[in-house]
C-alpha cells in the first residue's frame, strides 16, 4: 500500500484523455467484448505513460558546517574602546562559548590564537601583532597559503588599512574557497575625540583686506563637549572662543585681516575642557594658508583735511592702499613707491619746489599723475610755470574770481532735553550737511547755547571749514538748561563783524526758553533792519516755545518750521539754505559734460551721459593731448578731463572738485566708481597678471594631491610645473592636465610639517609666475587611530568578491538531519507494458478465434 502511495504523476492532465473512451467504444462497437477491453486497458496504459508517473522515495542525510568558523579580530590601535566593546558583544551574541571557533587576531602582522576573547579583553598583550598598524593583506595572504578548502571567515575590523592594500589579493581571494563575512556595528560608535578637520581660507587675498575663515569641526563623542577654540594668524592669536559642541559636524566663521607677509597661515586650535573627552591630539589643530597680493600705493595730497574723502573711498574699494595727507608745514611724503600721485586742490605755496620736480620725474618714470580741484590746483598764481605744468595735459589759465557769498549762524539748543529721540544727534548732522550745501566762498560758524552761549565752530570760509567740520561739531554735547538770547546775541555779534552779501541766522531749539517775547523781538528786528540779517527758526517737538520761535521768525524776516520728528532737520536746513541762495554768478550755473568719441582713458568705461557740474576751472588743452570730457561755455569746449603720456608714465587732469561743491550731482551718481576706476586703472602702470584661477589640496588615497583650477583657460603650449620646499627637502615636477583648465599632480609629502609650493606657467622661454601656496601636514594621513565610522566600502567589496556579505543572519553551528528526496521514473515500464498487451491481442485474435467472438 506504501507503495501506491509513493507514486505521483509530473503532468497528470494527460489523465483527461479517459473522456475519449466512449468515442472508441462506439468506434468499435461491431468488436466482441473481450476485445474492447483488451483495447482499453492498452489506451489507459499509454495514457499513463505520458502523465510522467515517479516514484518518490525520502532519504535523510546529516548536514552541518564540515569545519570550525574563522573569526578574525582587529587589534589595532585603531580601534577604540567602545569599539572593541561592541566586538566583545558581538561575538558572545554570535557564538556560543562551546562552539568550536578557530581565532585569528592580527594589526600589522596575524597570528592563530586559542581564544580570541580574551585578546580582546586586554588579558593578552597585543604588541605581538604590531598594534600600529592595520594591514588586512597580510591577514588574507596568511590564510591563502593553506590547503584550498571551505573556510567562512567572520571579520571583525573597522576596515582602515594603513599597511598592505588588500585589494590586490582580491583576484586571489575570488579564485580561492574562502568566504569573508564582515561584522559591522549598525550604529555609530562614538569616539572620545574632537577632531579639527580643515581650515578653509582665501588661497590669495590683498593684504590688509579682510577675508572670511571657516574652521570645520567634528565631535566624534556621543556627547556634548567643552572646549576652546583658538584662531592664530601667523602664530599670533586673533580670536580665541569657549565653545559647546554637541555631537557631530560644525563649521566656525571668524573674521580676520590678512598681513603683508607673503604667506599668512591661519591656525585652528581645539583644547578639550575634559581630557578625558579627546584623547587623541594628533588631529587638534589644521592650518590653512593665504598668499597676500601688495595693494598699489596712492598718494593722495588734500588741500584740507578730509576734503578727498570721496576719492579716497573709491580708491580703497578698487584695491588701492592710499595715503591720505594734508601739507600743512612738513615735507609730504616722497614720490617713490605710489603708483599714483594726486594733487586735490593743495596750494602751490605748501609743497617746496624740489618736491614738484621729484613729482615730474617720478612720472615720467612710469608711474601716474591727477590733479584735480579748484583755484589752488589750476587757478593763478599756483602751479603755472612749474614742473607740475609740464607734467599736465592742459596748460593752465586764470579763472573768474567769485565775489558774492552768504554768511550763516546756526544757533543750536544743547540742552538736557536734547538727548531725547537722539535730537542732538540729528542737529548736528543738519549742520553737517548745511556745511555741504554752502560753497566755499561762503562763510558759517555754530553757536551752543543752555543757560549760556558759547561757540561751537569759529566764523570761517566753508572751504576751509570742511577739513575739521565734523570734528568739531560733535564736539557738542546734551546738557543743562535753556536761554536763546544770549545765544542769538552772540550770533549778531558774529555776521556783524563779517563782509557777505548776505547773513542769516538759524535757530534749532526743542525747549522753553527763558527771556520776555518783547526782547526776542526788538532784537531781531533791529538785525533785520539795520544789520541786515535775517533770522529763521525750528522748533523740535511739541515742548518747544512754538509761539515765540514763530513771532522771531516773522519780525527777523527769516523762515519757521514746526516738527516733530528729529530725523527731518537736516532737509530742513539745507531746504532752507537752497531756498534763499544769493543770485550765482555766470560760472556758478549747469554745465553738461560732453564725452568725445576715441577717449583711451574712457575706452572700459560703459556710461556716455555725466552729470552736470556746477563749475570748472577753465584750461587749455595741450598739443598731443587727448580731450577725454569737454564742457561747452560761450561757444568754446574747454577740458573737464583730459590725459596723456608723459615720459613712460601718464598724466590726467580734472578741472572741477570732487567733494560735492561743483560735483554735488556726481557724488550720488552711481558710475562715479566705476568713472575713477577706469581713470586709475588705465593710470596704474603695467604689472604682470595671471590668469584667474584657483588652488586646492585634498588627502586622496593618504597622499596630498594638488589641483589647479586655472578659470581662463591659456593657449595651447603651457606648461604648469611646481616647486615644493619644506623639512629641508625640495622637490619639483609637472602638473598634469587632466581636464580643460584642471591641471593635478601630486605631492611628494609624507613627514608632517609646513610646505611651500611654488607654481608657474611656462611656455617656451616664457615663465609667468602665481601667487605661493601654503600647505601644513599637521599628521600622517596612515597614522593608526581611531576613525569615528567604519571603511564600509572597502569591506563591502572584499565580501562581494569572496562571495560573503556584510552582516550575515546567525546559522546554528550544530548538525542537523536533513530529508531529501529521489525520484524514480516509471514511463519506460508502462509503455513496454501496453506494448506487449497490443502484441497478446492480435496474437489471440489470430490464434483463437473463439476469443474475439465474445
């Protein structure tokens, strides 16, 4: 009966052919019985033939693993503590203490041990396998060297190698029987250290100029650490930060300026508050290194104090580094060494004779020349007739003189209760830009007033004001109590001594001041009646005395306005003062500057349409000069920028000021940079230049290499080579171009220490050198400790060639029995069987008749 039930068909839909039995047995109907069934036994025999009868047959069979596991441990510094715990674990989680094992450890060499567990534990010492080093080679080559069988190797490593390259027993290890298993943690394991990655700098910069640092930090604890950060420029510290540093990566942002040295280093130092929290101090510091460029010098000579203030903020921002002197006395400063020498509107009479000679050769010699100003630069009697003529592209002429001005007193309240909304701050600014308004002919002084009055700024021309102007009016300060008359007094006082077409007095005052109505008003109305001055007055918020300002302001002829808010007095004032200018003279008008068609100088400049000046001084412009800009007066062009080549140097003359009297429109023109830039840049004399381009060295493969972005791209035929100095070693060679304007080689450095790098560009006999790089190798790269995450990467790929895998699932070490099962086909048996029953059928019917009767 087992053996019916053994029996199972591989396609028993032949089975359906039985629904053909009626069809035979119509078929043969006309046949006896006996034959009939004889037939059908045949047809159910082959039917069963083609249903592919077997019979199975369970055998069981003992399987397991033939031989004890491998499990090799890394007992290299490399790995930390934790590390070496969470191996502890894992192989106590994975073998059973009384599974047979074979142990390996090994670092820089391998040795067979009885019980790995307790090399783990520290009870084994592990200087026997060389602990400063990981060389997974020498490992895989020990196990290669035995007979070629089945072996499963467990793994347990973080995969750095600072020894051997197992890759290159890859092929090997494919060919062979062994199959490598690493065992990987799933999580990061913290390590106590704080690592001080990189330092990134502007490879180059200007020197002077600020430039942004950025410090890359990593924490590779599993907790939050205290420590200071310190950032040293050239060995000297500029910044030192306590710091928190929660687990992970940060990026630190510093500011500081870059020196005149030619190399600047900026150093990133981390100490840890808890050593035990960073016990690792090979990476606490990194260096970043910073070429500094020389600025071009510009000396910049101001008739008064702080009256270039405008051309000296364009200059610094082109890159200049400008000197900024007023002569006053003593000798300014020599010619040699500035790129670019101006004279803004300095008198004749302050500079000695052999200085101006000094000037014209030190131009001729190649260098740059600007004048530029008023009456003291090209007026008469000045520079006419000196070598600073002959360096000119114009020839200098006498201009008009100006005759009418205006005289102004402001009349400022500086009492306590100026300090409220910053009004005291706001009045001065309006008498800063009232200062601004008024031309240089013009006369201005301040008078402060509380419980007395006093001057604040003496009575003088506004030209020679502007130098010291805002010095001196900060000066005044919020305090006391207020009384306007004796001020206003000392205002009469002042016009009274002066000549000017025109005096006006201007009150600003926030408070109740002492004094009947009817003195203020007697007073004002003899100074507008007798002395010709008018008086005019603000009052500031709702505790100023309105009645008594509005009434001064009616009888003294002059203006009132009422504000509240502090922030308008300077439209205020200067409204006030364009509102009532003196009738100008026929030079104090508009003047359209007109460019000219084929300027050099202008040549980069994009912009056609100037401002208007308001004045100029008039020239001539010389023979072989270049009319840059012309102004048109009477029917005539007269040279409002003009330029040539004196010698190997170049000369430019601007015959009107740049600080806001005839420029007042220029000075908030947005191309006024750009109009000095082109200006001083076709000015500057030649240097070599090289290209943009950029420099960066990265740690592949445990070596530096370094990469040059070169951004414009030179012609065919260039040659970039390097030379490399440090540790009293020097080496050199040839970058490779690996890309369109990448060009990578790498460096021959191993020691740590600092490096300098020394890169050029030849083709031909033509060697144009760039800036030098810096680079520090604060440690070896194949130094052996701990990493905060595990080389998965090259433990994938050695598994995936042995046919392992990466954290195999747990198989119980014990043997085990397993069922199999046979199968026996019984086809050929059934087919012979039918056959031989078709034989017997015609063999009776053809012998015994009889039987195919029935």
């Amino acid at each position: 009966m087992d053996w019916f039930f053994s029996i199972r068909f591989s396609q028993p839909l032949c089975f359906a052919g039985l629904l053909l039995l009626p069809l035979i047995w119509l078929g043969w109907r006309a046949s006896a019985r006996a034959v009939l069934l004889w037939r059908s036994v045949i047809f159910v025999l082959l039917l069963a033939a083609l249903a592919g009868p077997e019979r199975v047959r369970p055998t069981v069979r003992a399987s397991g693993p033939d031989e004890e596991p491998i499990v090799a441990l890394d007992l290299s510094r490399s790995i930390s503590r934790p590390m070496r715990e969470w191996m502890r674990k894992a192989v106590a989680e994975r073998f059973s203490a009384s599974a047979p094992i074979r142990w390996l450890v090994f670092a820089g060499g391998a040795r067979a041990v009885d019980d790995g567990r307790a090399w783990l534990s520290g009870e084994a010492p592990a200087a026997e396998v060389r602990p400063e080093q990981t060389n997974l080679e020498a490992l895989f080559a020990e196990l290669l060297r035995e007979r070629d069988r089945e072996r499963s190797v467990f793994l347990l490593t973080d995969g750095w190698e600072n020894a051997g390259e197992i890759e290159r027993l890859l092929p090997a290890l494919a060919a062979s029987r062994v199959k490598v298993f690493p065992l990987v943690p799933t999580e990061t394991i913290g390590v106590a250290n704080v690592e001080v990655k990189k330092v990134i700098a502007p490879h180059r910069a200007v020197a002077g100029e600020s430039v942004t640092v950025k410090v890359f930090v990593e924490n590779h604890n599993a907790r939050e650490v205290e420590g200071t950060l310190a950032l040293a420029r050239n060995g000297q510290t500029v910044k030192e930060e306590r710091l928190r540093l929660k687990p992970g990566s940060h990026v630190l942002t510093y500011q500081s300026s870059v020196s005149g040295d030619s190399l600047n280093s900026f150093q990133a130092t981390f100490s840890a508050a808890t050593p035990g929290a960073d016990l690792y101090g090979h990476d606490n510091r990194s260096v970043a290194w910073t070429a500094a460029e020389t600025k071009e010098k510009v000396l910049l000579l101001n008739g008064q104090r702080e009256q270039g203030k405008y051309l000296e903020e364009i200059l610094r921002r082109r890159g200049f580094e400008v000197t900024a002197v007023s002569p006053n006395g003593s000798p300014p400063p020599a010619p040699n060494g500035y790129a670019v020498v101006i004279f803004n509107n300095v008198e004749r009479e302050r500079l000695p004779g052999a200085y101006l000679a000094a000037i014209e050769r030190h131009v001729a010699a190649g260098n740059g020349f600007v004048m530029l100003g008023g009456d003291h630069s090209f007026g008469p009697g000045g520079y006419r007739d000196t070598p600073i003529e002959t360096v000119l592209p114009v020839e200098l002429r006498e201009p008009k003189k100006e005759e009418k001005n205006r005289a102004f007193v402001l009349v400022i309240d500086k009492s306590g209760s100026m300090r409220e909304d910053n009004r005291i701050l706001f009045a001065r600014e309006a008498a800063k830009a009232m200062v601004r308004q008024l031309k240089d002919n013009d006369l201005l002084a301040v008078v402060g007033f509380d419980i007395s009055a006093f001057v604040v700024v003496p009575m003088a021309r506004v030209d020679r004001l502007r130098g010291d102007f805002d010095y001196q009016i900060d000066r005044l300060k919020p305090g006391g109590r207020t009384y306007l008359l004796p001020a206003v007094i000392e205002a009469k006082r002042l016009l009274e001594r002066e000549r000017a077409d025109q005096k006006h007095v201007i009150i600003l005052s926030d408070g109740e001041t002492g004094g009947s109505q009817g003195d203020y008003i007697d007073l004002v109305s003899v100074m507008k009646q007798e002395s010709k001055i008018t008086v005019s007055a603000v009052a500031i918020g709702d505790q100023a005395n309105i009645p008594l300002l509005k009434r001064i302001s009616q009888y003294g002829g002059g203006f009132f306005h009422h504000t509240y808010d502090p922030r308008t007095l300077p439209q205020l004032v200067t409204q006030q003062v364009r509102e009532r200018p003196q009738p100008e003279s026929p030079a104090e008008r508009d003047y359209l500057p007109l460019a000219l068609r084929g300027s050099e100088l202008l040549a980069q400049f994009r912009e056609r349409a100037y401002p208007p000046v308001r004045g100029f001084i008039e020239t001539e412009i010389k023979r072989g000069a270049e009319l840059d800009i012309a102004v048109a007066k009477d029917d005539r062009r007269f040279p409002l920028l003009a330029s040539w080549r004196y010698g190997r140097g170049k000369s430019v003359a601007f015959a009107t000021d740049m600080q806001g009297h005839w420029t007042r429109s220029w000075i908030p023109w947005s191309g006024l940079q750009d109009f000095w830039g082109a200006i001083f840049d076709w000015l500057r004399p030649p240097r070599e230049s090289v290209p943009p381009h950029e420099v960066r060295i990265n740690i592949e493969n445990d070596r530096p290499v370094l990469d040059l972005y070169v951004f414009q791209e030179t012609n065919g035929g260039s040659q970039f080579r390097y030379e490399l100095a440090g540790r009293g070693s020097k080496h050199n060679g040839i970058l490779k171009r690996i890309a369109p304007g990448r060009y990578q080689t790498e460096l021959p450095i191993s020691a740590p220490g600092d490096y300098r790098i020394e890169l050029a560009e030849v083709k031909g006999a033509e060697r144009k050198a760039y800036p030098t790089v810096g680079y520090t190798l604060a440690f070896s790269p194949r130094s052996e400790v701990p990493k905060p995450n595990v080389n998965v990467a090259l433990l994938e790929k050695l598994a995936r060639a042995t046919g392992g895998e990466i954290n195999p699932a747990p198989k119980s070490p014990e043997k085990t029995n397993e069922v199999l099962f046979s199968a026996e086909p019984l086809r050929t048996p059934l087919i012979f069987a039918a056959g031989v029953l078709f034989l017997l059928e015609i063999m009776f019917r053809r012998f015994f008749p009889p039987f195919a009767a029935y």
